[in-house]
C-alpha cells in the first residue's frame, strides 16, 4: 500500500481543489471522475487513502465501500457527502469508512483528516442490525451537530458510558435514544429516569425495585428500572440532581454490575448499558461537593455535548421544516411550511427552550395558521420571552440603584452583600414555589439538593 490519495469526485471543481491542497501538503494525487475508471486502475494499484463522493455517475460511495471492503480490506475511506443527518453519519461508519465529511468543508479539517487516515488502517465493522433509527428526530448541518452525529456514528458498536450535556430543550434524550438505537444493544429495551422529576426518598425504589413489606407502603415487590432494562440500555436524565447516597449506590452498580432491590438480599446481575444526561456543569458540583468525583469519572467516559439552539441558527430552516411535517402528522392537518421572511425572524430569536420551544411553535402555527404558508406577521410573538427580558431590565436597574446607594453610605463588600440576599429571595422563592420540596426547590435554582442545605443553614 503505497502513501499516494486518490479521490473519486465526478464535479470537477471541488476535485481540482482537493488536488491542490493535497499538492500543498507534499501528498502524491490521483483523481478520478467515476467509479469504473477507479476500480479499473485499483486492479493495478493499492493507495494510501481514497476520498470518495457518495454521489457517483453510475454507482453510489457507499456501495463501493461494500466492494472496498473484500476487494482491498484496510484501505481507508474518506467518504465526502452532501447528506448532514445521522443515518449518514452511522451509515458511513457501518460501511467501513474512515471517516465521513459533509459539504461544504473546510480545507484544513480536510487534510488533517486525509493525514490522519494515511497514518491508520481501517478494519471491517461488523454487522449490525438497524432497527428505525431517532434520526429523523435529530436535525442539524451545523459543524457542532456534525460533531454530534460523528460521535454518534463512531460509537454505533460500543457500549461505553456517555454523559451528554446541554441546555433543557436541546435534545439529550433524543441523543440518547439514538445511541440505544445504533448499538448491540437495540434488541433490548430504552428505559429513561430523570432523577430531578422523583422525589429523593422514592428515587432508590424507582431506580432498583424493592421486596415486599421492605417499607411502609411496599405491600408487593417493585421491578426497579435497572431490571427493567436488563439487556438494554438505562438513561438517567439530570444526574446532577441525584442524592448523594444514590451517588454511592450507583458507582457501586457500575462497578460490581450487580445491585440489591430495596429489602433484598439477592443480587441481581445488572446486564445495562447507562447513558446519563445533565444540563449543570458536573465538574464544578464536584468542586463544590455536591458530586462524586469518582462517578463523574465513571459516567463521563465519553462527552457528548449539544450546542443551544442560539448558538446553531443555521440548523433552524431544515429542523423547522422537520418539525411542522411531525406537527402536521399528529395533528392530521396539512403542512405548513414558513416564508424566507419568517425563517429570518426565527433565526434571530434567542430560542431560551431550545428545540422544545421551536417544537411548541411549530405545533401552535399547525393548528393557528389559516394558510399553508406562514409569513413572518403569523408567527406566534415570544410574549413570555419579551416579559423576562424586561422585567430582566427593571431587576438590574434595580441593582444599580441599590449599589449606588450603598456606594454613597460608603459601605463595604457590596457584591457580597448583594449575593446573599439575591440567594436568599431566590431559595424563599423557589421553597415556596414547591411547597417546601428542597429537591424540586434545587432543581428550579440549578443546584443540587445538599448545596440548598448547605446555603440554608449558613
């Protein structure tokens, strides 16, 4: 196997482009406009690394890679694609690809992929079967959901633990399905708990199961959700916000794969792929003590992390039009579908739910719009987002105020001050939110539970 690329490409422009940054790098280039021109010469030859279209005259880069695979097993492939979504990303791996990059991209992601591939070998997948996969749920051709879906598509034969992260709304049960889907393990069962949503004294119950007569009110033994998922994968939604001594109990889980019901005194063998998801920054509750270092480490084997909404506006226009077709299909009404004009206005917007409040707006425009098409005057207006920003405006003013106050009765430590009392109103606000529930009153500030303990006798 020699250390030349050869790139099968049929549009001519991009392929004299990768030609000439491949030149640039000291590479040896062969081109070629279809697959048959390309097969004839590899009778002859074997390359250090093929980057091949998916489109091709003729034929498709994913049936060649089958070819590839018994016809010159460890050449590597970097496929090139127009196609951004996920079942691209896992078809790419499964098929034996190197590495899969979509269109338009960039250069220097381009060689550096090309060098990295010269340096390894690839060897054959093996089979999976694919059950109908959540990636039509997930929509985005922006680099960072690229990154995502590369992820994704990489661990399709793992069973590693992921901690996904990211913003409520984005998406992170989706991700997590996802993986279920595109692992060993799609046989089995997707069982999820978001550990914020249980009360902490019932979360041991719900999480393990219990005997009868374990406690008061256990008048018959519970299939706890471990079982449940025996031989499938369990998602455990908000982590952060699990008791300290479940912590406990949980790395011991991952660490013997066996646990006791509530009440029990047989193990269970715990045959579970855990996924776990979060929106708080993990590493600093474990700075701060309200996270075990050791289970951090445990579930944070590999990192997912899904972008807000805001921050990817370009995915709006594909992921919009996904989300009226859903909408449209639950509701039995026909499609909408937005105006360029419209389409400019939501992507302007700073989307503080994420996909879940573009989700809600698609299906109120469904059900609302008069019209299939949906100019920018028949979106719904972010009254409840307008309100926020501008009591948000009122409330630091405020602030202002009350620090030039203090400032003229030369007082000293006003940050401090005002950080007290801010955590004060805001723990007697949410305590009386929630009825007095420190676990649900944590969860609404975005601590954990033994940081509002902590804060309240102090």
């Amino acid at each position: 196997m020699s250390d030349s690329v050869w790139i099968v490409e049929d549009d001519r422009s991009l392929r004299w482009v990768m030609e000439e940054a491949l030149g640039e790098e000291g590479h040896a280039v062969r081109s070629f406009a279809d697959a048959e021109s390309f097969r004839d010469a590899l009778d002859r030859e074997t390359p250090g690394l093929v980057v091949m279209d998916v489109r091709l005259p003729g034929a498709d880069g994913l049936s060649e890679l089958d070819w590839l695979a018994g016809a010159k097993p460890g050449l590597p492939v970097l496929l090139i694609t127009a196609q951004t979504d996920l079942d691209m990303a896992v078809t790419a791996y499964e098929r034996g690809a190197f590495e899969y990059l979509p269109k338009p991209f960039d250069l220097d992601e381009f060689t550096a992929l090309v060098a990295r591939g010269l340096r390894a070998g690839r060897g054959k997948a093996p089979e999976l079967d694919r059950k109908a996969r959540a990636g039509d749920a997930l929509v985005g051709e922006s680099p960072a959901m690229q990154q995502v879906f590369r992820t994704i598509g990489r661990l399709y034969q793992s069973e590693m633990s992921v901690l996904i992260t990211g913003q409520s709304g984005t998406g992170k049960e989706l991700v997590a399905r996802a993986l279920h889907e595109n692992s060993p393990r799609a046989r089995g069962p997707f069982v999820a708990v978001n550990s914020a949503a249980i009360p902490a004294e019932l979360l041991e119950s719900e999480l393990f199961g219990h005997e009868k007569g374990a406690f008061t009110g256990a008048v018959a033994r519970r299939t706890g959700r471990f079982e449940q998922a025996q031989g499938g994968t369990l998602f455990l939604d908000e982590i952060g916000d699990m008791p300290a001594a479940l912590q406990t109990r949980l790395l011991r889980v991952l660490s013997e794969r066996e646990y006791y019901r509530v009440g029990g005194r047989e193990p269970i063998q715990a045959n579970v792929r855990v996924l776990a998801a979060t929106h708080q920054d993990l590493g600093q509750r474990v700075a701060a003590g309200d996270f075990r270092e050791d289970l951090f480490h445990r579930l944070n084997v590999i990192r997912i992390h899904i972008p807000p909404l805001a921050e990817r506006p370009e995915d709006i226009p594909r992921l919009a039009e996904h989300l009226l077709d859903r909408a449209a299909e639950e509701t039995g009404l026909p499609p909408r579908r937005f105006t360029p004009k419209a389409i400019q206005v939501l992507r302007r917007r700073p989307w503080p739910g994420n996909v879940r409040e573009l989700m809600n707006l698609c299906r109120r425009v469904t059900v609302m719009s008069p019209t299939a098409s949906v100019d920018a005057e028949g979106l719904p207006a972010p009254e409840a987002i307008e309100g926020t920003r501008a009591r948000g405006e009122d409330w630091t003013r405020g602030l202002r105020e009350w620090a030039e106050q203090q400032a003229q009765a030369k007082a000293s430590g006003i940050a401090e001050t005002a950080r007290e009392q801010l955590e004060q109103t805001l723990m007697d606000w949410a305590l009386e939110k929630t009825g007095g529930h420190k676990q649900r009153a944590a969860h609404l500030l975005g601590w954990g539970r033994n940081t509002l303990t902590r804060k309240l006798r102090s």
